[in-house]
C-alpha cells in the first residue's frame, strides 16, 4: 500500500494521480490518495478517471473540511 498527498496540485491533480498509479503501483497493489476539494467536482471525476482506467475505486471519503481521501487498487 502506497499513500501519495496531492494537496499542493489543488485542482491540477487529475494527471498526477493517474500517473502515480500507473507508475508508482504495482497490480493489485492499493494506493491512496490524498487531495483538495472545493466543490464535490473532483471527487467525481476522479472516479471516473479511476473507473475509465480499469482500476477499482475501493473507498472515497471525507477526510476534514477540505480535504478528500480516495483508495483505489491498480488492476492492469
């Protein structure tokens, strides 16, 4: 398991996560990933990222008033 902060991207943090997964996990390897909200915008298109991928979304939760937690495992 692997846990990568990507706060400091705010929104721009779409092609890291995606990057991250593909290079920085192994398959079936689960990696969480830690980012900014404003709105629920991003916590959507990250699963949809996710899902458009072939990866499954395990978790996705509120983690405090700005921040979002999302646990995914690399399945190719």
């Amino acid at each position: 398991m692997v846990r990568y902060d990507l706060r400091h991207l705010h929104d721009n943090f779409y092609d890291r996560m995606m990057e991250l997964l593909e290079t920085g996990t192994k398959v079936d390897e689960v990696a969480i990933f830690l980012f900014e909200i404003g709105d629920f915008t991003p916590v959507q298109k990250s699963a949809d990222l996710i899902k458009e991928a072939g990866h499954e979304l395990l978790n996705s939760l509120k983690f405090n008033e700005v921040d979002w937690t999302i646990v995914v495992r690399r399945k190719k």
